[in-house]
C-alpha cells in the first residue's frame, strides 16, 4: 500500500487528531505508552475508547472501571490482561442480569 509506514509511530501522529477515527490508531502504535492508552480510553469517540479498553497497555484500575461502563464493557472483557478471577466474575454478573 503506497505511503503506508506500519504501526509506529501512529500515536504520535493520531492520539491528539481531531477526528476520532485518526486517535483510534493510536492505539495500534506498539510504543503507545499506558498512560495514553488510559487517556484514549475517556476519549469523547466511543469506538476511541472501545479500542482503548480492549488494549492489554490499559492501567488495570482503568479496565476494572471500564466493565461497568456499558459501551466499554465488551472490549474490557476480551482484554487479555483482565485476571481470570475478574473476567469470570464479570461473566457471572452478565449473566445473573440476563436472567428472567
């Protein structure tokens, strides 16, 4: 793909873009520090956050709040850095609250 230089160096160029699709890439950037993936993660564009909260970088005290946040709670439990005690924890909330 002409012009297309890989994953560094995409947080230095997006993670302050005004257009939320741009900062979601800046997530991608293998350099991207914890700090600011912990910022994308209260970025205004939900889908800056979702990709924020699914980023194995985030702050754990950062994807603990995120399961409770209903547009981020998906992406922070497919988070691989989530402990299995808390991931089967949040499963077992999700389905106490779908039942009849």
């Amino acid at each position: 793909m002409p012009g297309f230089r890989g994953r560094e160096g995409l947080a230095a160029r997006y993670a302050d873009h005004p257009d939320g699709n741009h900062r979601r890439l800046a997530v991608r950037d293998p350099a991207a520090t914890p700090a600011l993936i912990e910022g994308l993660s209260h970025d205004p564009a939900v889908w800056t956050r979702q990709a924020a909260a699914g980023d194995p970088r985030l702050p754990l005290h950062r994807l603990r709040e995120a399961l409770h946040i209903p547009e981020l709670a998906s992406s922070a439990g497919a988070n691989p850095a989530l402990p299995e005690n808390e991931m089967a924890a949040a499963l077992n909330r999700t389905g106490e609250q779908n039942r009849p």
